[in-house]
C-alpha cells in the first residue's frame, strides 16, 4: 500500500514526468529552492547529506520556486546549470513550481497539510523549507528555511 505521497507525479527540471512512488522504500529530503536567495548556499550541504547518506537510502527532491522575491527567475536549463556548476548537485531536481497560493502543486499542498509550520501555519515561508518523509511516506518533520540541511543529519541516521 503506497502511502499519499507516493500518489504524486512531478515534472523534472530536465523533462518529463517522475513519479513519487519510484521513491517509495527510501527516507525523502524534500525542499523549495532558489538559486538567488540568502540560503542558496545551503545546496553545498543538502548535496553533502544526499551523498553521505544515498547508498543508504536517502533522496534529496528539489523543487525550484520563483514565489519569494522572485529569487528563482531562471528557465530549467539555467537553473540546472547553476546547481551543477555552482554547488555540484547530483540529486533530483524538478520543474520550477509554486508551493503557495492558488496554483500550488498537489505534492505541496499535501505536505503542508501533513506538517505545519509554527502555529499550525500551511504557508511556506521562504525558500529551503525542508520535509522529512520517512521510508513509508509518512511528513515526519518541516524545518525551517533557516536550518541547516547538516543539523537534520540526526534526524535523518534514525531513518536510515
């Protein structure tokens, strides 16, 4: 039986369709980014955990979104480029979408729903909100935009 999250299908960022049941069985980081914000740099370190911790069984997803200071303007190719050229980033990244309002992706309401942020809050605040699925497809954690993708390392060993 997949869990909700695995129901999902997004684009990737170099074309075509990705179903989220091809991850089912594997422990899921899943964050909004953007290659012209103050917390881009965090790439080097979701990259550094993607690595240390894929042969186990670890997926980083990236969804590029242009909804926070337009901070994410590029097409798919130059944001691809830029991740690979600027941070080396081996992990999947998908088509640019949006994580609020009335256009959000279905992968996106759902994980808001399944993890609020402070005070029961849904909105994504900012670029490098951060989801932690567990291998069943359960939202286990939302981090905050401002945490560093090494401070979960803990979280994510307990479901490895």
């Amino acid at each position: 039986m997949h869990a909700p999250i695995h129901e999902f299908t997004a684009e990737r960022l170099t074309g075509g369709s990705q179903p989220l049941a091809d991850y089912a069985g594997k422990v899921l980081l899943i964050v909004n980014t953007a290659s012209n914000c103050g917390f881009t740099p965090q790439y080097e370190e979701l990259e550094a955990l993607y690595q240390d911790y894929r042969e186990r069984g670890l997926v980083v997803l990236g969804f590029p979104c242009n909804q926070f200071g337009a901070q994410e303007p590029g097409a798919a190719e130059e944001i691809a480029s830029f991740c690979q050229k600027n941070y080396g980033v081996t992990f999947p990244m998908f088509a640019k979408i949006e994580v609020n309002g009335d256009d959000t992706h279905p992968l996106y309401q759902y994980l808001k729903k399944a993890a609020p942020g402070l005070l029961g809050s849904e909105g994504i605040k900012w670029n490098f909100t951060k989801f932690l699925v567990n291998r069943e497809g359960d939202v286990l954690e939302r981090y905050a935009p401002a945490t560093p993708p090494k401070s979960i390392a803990g979280d994510i060993e307990k479901l490895l």
